[in-house]
C-alpha cells in the first residue's frame, strides 16, 4: 500500500493502534528544560518510578555565566538541577535550544520537545512534535506518548525562484497564501523541486512556519543532502542503531494518499511583505469531502485511568516493541 514519508515514520513508531483510540507512539529522542519537565518529575516522584528510559531523554540547561537570570527562571532552574541528580540525567549545556535540536536528530526519527522549537527538525526529515508537561510526564515514565495521527497535508513548491530569493521569501509567500490555522489538525510535508534545492539551513527556515499555519509540525523527506548534514553534524550517529533498508524508503510513494494538497509556483514568489492568509485553502486532491479537523485528545482512554497510569499499565508491550525494533541500543552499557 502507497504511503507518504509521514505514514511511514509512524507507523514503524505505532506501539499499538486501536479504531476509536488515541494511537500509542514510541519516542526516540525527548528533549526537555527546565520550564516544562518540572511538574512531570513530581508525576514521577509521586508514582515512585524512575524514568524509563535516561539514555533517550536529553535536558537542556542554559548557559548562564552571560544571562541575568530572573528569581523564577533561577528556581526552575534549581529545580531541574534536582530533577537530573535524582533521576541520573546527562545535561547538555546550550544557549538555545534551537541551536542544540539540529545536532540530535536523524531522519526517520520521533521526537518531542518545547513547541517553541519542535518545528526545525522536521527539516532533517524526522516527525517532531512540541508537546506540553502532560505529554512529557507520559514520555519520562514510559517512553511514549498517546496521541491521534494527525491528517496529511501536501504543501509542494516547483520552478525556479527569481535571482536573489530564498527561503524566507518562500515562506512569506506560503504564509500569505495559507490562512494562519489552515492546517490545524494536520502534519504537513513539503515538498517539490523548489523546497528539494534548498540548503539545510533554508528547509529550517520553510519547516519553522508549521506552527505558525496551525499544524502538528511539518518535515521534508529525506535525501541525500540530510543524510551527508546528519552525518557531519548529529551526535546521535553512533549510538543509534541505523536501519538503512528503514531510511532508503523515507520517501513518500508516487501514489500516496494526502488529505489535503496545496501547491504553488515559485514564479509567484516575490520580494517584500504579505499578508497573512489573504488566499484561501486549495480544494482537497485526495478527499474533498473530508472537511473534519482532529483536535490533539488528552483525556483518557480508559475509565478510572489518566494516560500516564494506562501507558504504565502497557510497559510490557512497550518492551516487546522495543525489542523488535531493536531500540534496545540506546540502553545498553
């Protein structure tokens, strides 16, 4: 069956799907600070449970020794300081946490971080998703989160852009095309020649507007310029167990099915300020009819359970998963 990129990253993460349910997703990779883990390490502390896997949970700190810290930001960041010594977690000191995302990524992973900053490692062709201190305590406890998957939508550029444009006019442009929450409900791929000729740092630049559009996130698949940036620049190379049968197909399939599809002309690009949503949305290519917008679901699932204590009551197939998948790599000393 014909998939896009998106579909296919999921589904090897899917722990368990079930109709009616929010889908179980595995986490490669939790990036967390100091102002959104703190009320999910008192989850923790309060279950007494450790987190469930340390080796793929990176804390961020800031470097402080320039930066006036105010008496809250001092206190969080005590409190995280805590957090790391009771729960044997590695810092990472950065002076922004958008520096440091580029440099602990791969393509075809998941990852889930600050929503402020979720949205540049869809670039390097992995699904990342911002999450709030809900979702980090289910993830801390079990390395999972439940969620809906989110709709697909298609945003494809092709041509050449004039002389002297790049990515920031691009995304000017898409966002004076799209309507500011067009895409809620949805994880957008971007594609076509114009967004595939970009550098790294200009695929950042497109991925960056996700949110801005209403979207889960956003990513660009994979290819051959990711692979040579990941491989110069990622610190998690060595330590995750590539599959390359897995990364070969990171591409979407010529007969993928989207939910919606947008597509632009990059003659239409131009210098200077837009508007924001002054067009509206291009009728769907693949499902006209299909109108509805799914909201990101926290309740719970089953009566008499909150999400973290069902994912608790799940660990053992959340073992089984990781042992097929052989995500036992990250853990092993």
């Amino acid at each position: 069956m014909a998939q896009t990129v998106f579909d296919k990253i999921w589904n090897e993460h899917m722990v368990s799907s079930n109709a009616g349910f929010l889908d179980t997703l595995y986490i490669d990779t939790h990036l967390i600070n100091k102002i959104t883990s703190l009320a999910a390490f008192e989850g923790l502390r309060k279950r007494q449970i450790p987190v469930y896997r340390p080796k793929q949970t990176i804390v961020i700190t800031e470097k402080i020794q320039h930066i006036p810290l105010s008496n809250l930001a001092r206190i969080q960041l005590d409190m995280l300081n805590r957090n790391c010594n009771d729960f044997d977690l590695n810092k990472i000191e950065q002076l922004r946490l958008d520096q440091l995302c580029p440099y602990v990524s791969y393509p075809g992973q998941t990852i889930v971080c600050d929503k402020q900053f979720s949205d540049i490692l869809g670039a390097l062709g992995s699904i990342a998703i911002g999450i709030n201190e809900l979702h980090v305590e289910q993830v801390l406890a079990t390395q999972c989160m439940l969620i809906h998957k989110p709709k697909r939508m298609k945003i494809e550029v092709n041509g050449k852009l004039a002389k002297g444009l790049e990515a920031k006019h691009i995304s000017h442009y898409l966002l004076s095309e799209i309507a500011a929450d067009a895409a809620k409900g949805y994880f957008i791929e971007y594609a076509g020649d114009t967004i595939l000729n970009l550098e790294i740092e200009g695929r950042i630049t497109i991925c960056k507007m996700s949110r801005e559009i209403g979207a889960f996130g956003g990513l660009i698949a994979p290819d051959e310029k990711t692979f040579a940036y990941t491989q110069k620049n990622s610190t998690m190379i060595e330590s995750v167990n590539q599959d390359i049968a897995y990364q070969s197909e990171l591409f979407s399939d010529d007969s993928a099915v989207y939910d919606e599809v947008l597509e632009f002309d990059a003659e239409d690009v131009g210098f200077g300020n837009y508007g924001i949503g002054l067009s509206k949305l291009m009728q769907s290519k693949s499902n006209p009819q299909n109108t509805e917008k799914i909201a990101f679901d926290t309740s719970a699932i089953l009566s008499g359970y909150n999400d973290t204590d069902y994912l608790l009551s799940r660990l053992e197939n959340i073992e089984e998963f990781e042992h097929s998948k052989n995500y036992k790599i990250f853990n092993e000393d």
